[in-house]
C-alpha cells in the first residue's frame, strides 16, 4: 500500500489462486499521506484517510471518477473516511 498526496496505490496476491492484484485509485482531493493507514482485515484492507485541509468540509466523493467499483466500499462518520478494498477474483 501506497498513499501519495492524490492516490492510493495496492498491488498484492491473494485468494486459493494467489492471483495478483494491483490498483491505483485516484482520489477526489489530496490527503495527508504521512498520516493515513492501512489494515489488512482477512479477505480486505481497511484504509483510514487523513484529509490534507482539514478546515473544508466532507468530500462528495472519494475517488476523483465518482464511478462505483465492486471491490470498493467507502463509509463516512463524522467526518472520518474508512475504505475497504475487497479483492474477488
């Protein structure tokens, strides 16, 4: 995992196949890449964002395109953007 001021990128393997896996996400606006995590959780990675200007308010997007990926799931509370990467081959 690799968090630049306007990406995500991920490449690993997994499953029964170890099948390869690499994305790279652009996001919706830049983030703190010093202080933004990742989790792997079983058969996903969690990923907690820290937002580079934390004066302006909740982002409308995640990801810059807006399209809806299967394999991403985007949750926001108060504020705080959790991301989960579900990799299915």
């Amino acid at each position: 995992m690799k968090f630049e001021k306007d990406s995500i990128y991920f490449k690993g393997t997994g499953g029964v196949e170890n099948k390869t896996y690499e994305v790279t996400i652009p996001l919706y606006k830049e983030i703190d890449s010093e202080k933004s995590r990742s989790f792997p959780r079983g058969r996903c990675i969690e990923i907690l964002l820290a937002k580079a200007n934390t004066e302006e308010p909740y982002w409308l997007s995640l990801i810059e395109d807006k399209k809806k990926y299967y394999w991403l799931n985007v949750i926001s509370i108060n504020g705080i953007m959790r991301m989960n990467l579900v990799m299915k081959g």
